[in-house]
C-alpha cells in the first residue's frame, strides 16, 4: 500500500500542469517532474542531484533563492517568491514560486520542495504594456514638446536674424556676442529636450543633474528679451 501510494504521488507530481521541483538537505535536485522538464529544457535526469541555486538560477538571485531554500529546511515557507530560472536555450523563465520544507514519515525535513506557475508570458505582456502606455503618454506630451521645441527655435532664429541685421559697426560687439551665445544655448537645450525624449521613449535611463534655479531664472529672461526685441 505504502509503495502504491508513493507511485499515485509520484504519477501526479509528474503529470501536474504545474513546474513542481525539489532538493534534498545540500540544495541537490531529487525532484524535476514534466513541466519543470518542458519550461526548462532540461531533462529530469539531467536535473538530479545537481546544485539547484547554482546551476539554474539567473545570476544575481542565487543568494536569495539559497536563503529561500535554507528557510524551508528550518520550517519556514516562502510564498509567490519570483523564481528567475536559466532554461537550456539560454532564456529566462519566470516562475511564482510556493517553496515548502519536505518531511519524512515522522516529520524529519529531508528537503524542499517548490510548487511553481510559469510567468514568464505574463511578466512579457506586462512589459509590453508599460512600453504601450509610455508610448501614449509621449502622444499625449508631443504638444507640450513641440511648444517647448518651437520656443527654442525661435530663440536661436530671432537671436541669428538679430546677428544678421545688425549693422557692421556692431558685429564685434558685446550684444553680437551676447545674440550668438543665447543661440547656442538655445540649440543645446534644443538637443537636450531630444535626448530626454528619447530616453522616456526607448526605456533608456536618465540621469539627474543638480542645477542652479537662479541660473535657469536668468538664462530664460535672456531668452524672452531677445525674442521680444
């Protein structure tokens, strides 16, 4: 009876929809059943008694899944841990993990097991959707941008048509100086404005920057006369 029941268990481990896997005591693979096999790519006889954290775990998560790990061998379980795996592709599987202490017939833990969902379609879309929205919301800024863009541009045109107008008596001037830096800044702002955009759109990081209000304050007044002159 006891030998049919460990088949019965062993036969719905197996065909479970489910990744179910576990260790024993030093963190060795002695469970690995079809779906774990087919999201992995690797083969239950591949998996057993091989380092689980070591082996298969996506670099940069080993520590904390041997700490989930260790915490199940001392009684305590984990619940939707998110498990990075390596599969045999080279591709990351995302599992949700329910990690629990494995007990023997009177209760002396002799591993862990893990009973897991695959995510990874899940955490795909859910990227995917963060793209989509940032997308709209660059929709939706395009207005604001174009406004700031335009006021730029006529920074630069009105300060170059000011250099271009002005007499010869005052191209060596102090004011034709002042109207071709107010230009370049303009166009340095210009390619500034650009860069963050793209940044915001490509999912490329930004970096802050510490600034002088007052400076800005001044720079924007210069900017307003020359348009207005």
């Amino acid at each position: 009876e006891l030998q049919r029941a460990h088949t019965e268990l062993d036969e719905f481990i197996d065909a479970a929809n489910a990744p179910i896997f576990g260790v024993d005591t030093e963190g060795r693979g002695n469970e690995w059943n079809s779906m774990t096999a087919k999201i992995t790519g690797y083969s239950r006889e591949q998996a057993l008694g091989k380092d689980l954290a070591e082996t298969y775990i996506v670099e940069g998560h080993k520590r904390s899944v041997a700490n989930v790990i260790n915490a199940a061998l001392e009684g305590k379980n984990t619940v939707n841990y998110e498990l990075p795996l390596h599969s045999q592709s080279g591709q990351r599987v995302e599992i949700l993990l329910n990690a629990m202490a494995r007990r023997d017939s009177i209760g002396s833990i002799v591993g862990v097991i893990g009973v897991g969902q695959d995510i990874t379609s899940f955490r795909e879309q859910e990227k995917r959707l963060l793209q989509a929205q940032k997308m709209e919301s660059v929709g939706h800024l395009t207005g604001g941008i174009a406004h700031d863009f335009n006021n730029l541009l006529a920074v630069i045109r009105g300060n170059l048509d000011l250099v271009i107008n002005a007499p010869d008596s005052e191209k060596n001037s102090e004011f034709f100086q002042e109207c071709m830096t107010d230009a370049v800044t303009a166009a340095a702002d210009a390619t500034k404005l650009t860069t963050q955009l793209l940044s915001f759109a490509s999912q490329q990081s930004f970096q802050t920057e510490i600034v002088h209000l007052r400076d800005h304050v001044s720079d924007s007044i210069r900017e307003i006369s020359s348009v207005t002159k």
